[in-house]
C-alpha cells in the first residue's frame, strides 16, 4: 500500500455565523466554484465587497483583476484555493454550473437574513419611484434576481416561512433570462429590518445607503 499524501489543510474556518452566512450568500449570486474541485472565486466591480467577503472568511488574499466576457470590462477578483472549503459548498448546495442549476441550500435558520443580505448585495437590487397617478406617493420596491428558478422559488418560501411575506415573481429576457422576485413597500421594509438587524454586520454600503435614503422619505429607518 502506497503512502499517502498529506491531509489538505483549509484556509476558511468553516464554522457557521452571520459573517460566514453573508459570504455564503456573496458566493452564491457572484462567485463561482471552479472545474478544479479547489478554487472558489468571487468577482465584483466593489473593492469594498471583495474586502467584506475575505474578512467574513477571515483570511488574507490579494485582489486580482478579470475581464467580463458579457461587457469586456474590468473587475476584481478574489480567488482561494481550498478544497476542504470547496467540498462544504457543494454539501450545502453550490455546483460549478449554479447560475442555472442551483435550488435550495442549506442555511441555518438563525442565520438567513445574514445569507439574504450577501445574496442582496450580490445580484439584489432596490428601486423607488414616485407614482404620478396619485398624489405624495412614493413607492419602493426590493428584489431579487437568478436565473434559476428553483432558487428564487425557494427564497421566496424561506422569507414567508419566517415573516409571512410573499412578493411577486416576475421573468425578464432583458437582463439575460433571469427570474425576479420582488417585495413592495411595508413588505420590503420587514425584510430589511431583518437583514441589517444589527449595526455590527457586513454589508455594501453603496447599497446600505440607498436604502436608508428610500426609507428616509416615508419617515421609516431600519432601526
């Protein structure tokens, strides 16, 4: 019998909080695991997302810089290479082809919305308008975007299990084929006060801000 070769060694801790739940959540909207069956990746145009995910795993890494083969721009790009790491993301549900593929993961309960908000920051997006058809209306809206429909499908049943919220699904070709799921007004309002439920969390502030300027409008906050 030969000799083995040495037992890898992980360079993320994998021990569940609301840190690593968010990452979590960045990894499965902008990150990718490679074909290798060791590399995890996350690519952002957001310094300060990437900066946010590698202090969430609380490891050191350089960032680098890839090229979108959908617009030809630059972004940044962090990679590691830990196998111990890759295994667990596929255990709670993260493949190589996700975009499409990808359905229910297996978050801990008390962590979600710290997952929520990761998936937010990755491909999530808010939007307000005011409504000309009626006076002082001012509307707003939370979404959330994928191309597979068994993921948004499956968001949409954890965030009603937990706060009997429903919101709507809707399917765009015009941001290459994704499916949306979206929340109005009060319901938006209670999914964010549970997402940025604490002032001691991560999250992107370019969007933090958006938001507290959205609720700042109709006299609401996420206090």
């Amino acid at each position: 019998m030969g000799l083995r070769g040495p037992k890898p060694k992980g360079k993320v801790k994998i021990k569940w909080s609301g840190d690593f739940a968010y990452a979590i959540g960045l990894i499965a909207t902008d990150g990718c695991l490679s074909k290798s069956g060791r590399h995890v990746a996350l690519t952002s145009k957001d310094k300060e997302q990437l900066d946010n995910f590698l202090e969430c795993l609380e490891i050191k890494s350089s960032i680098g810089k890839t090229l979108s083969g959908y617009n030809r721009k630059s972004y940044g790009r962090v990679q590691i290479g830990d196998v111990l790491f890759y295994k667990f993301l596929k255990t709670i549900g993260l493949t190589q082809a996700k975009s499409k593929t990808m359905g229910e993961l297996k978050i801990p309960k008390e962590y979600f919305f710290d997952f929520l908000r990761g998936v937010l920051d990755g491909d999530g997006y808010t939007y307000s308008y005011w409504d000309p058809r009626w006076r002082s209306s001012f509307m707003f809206y939370l979404g959330f975007v994928s191309a597979s429909r068994k993921f948004i499908d499956w968001l949409q049943k954890e965030v009603f299990d937990r706060i009997s919220v429903k919101g709507h699904i809707t399917f765009s070709k015009t941001k290459g084929a994704c499916y949306q799921l979206k929340y109005a007004k009060s319901d938006a309002v209670k999914i964010l006060k549970k997402m940025y439920h604490s002032e001691n969390i991560r999250y992107l502030s370019r969007k933090k801000l958006k938001i507290d300027k959205m609720l700042a409008i109709v006299g609401a906050s996420l206090d």
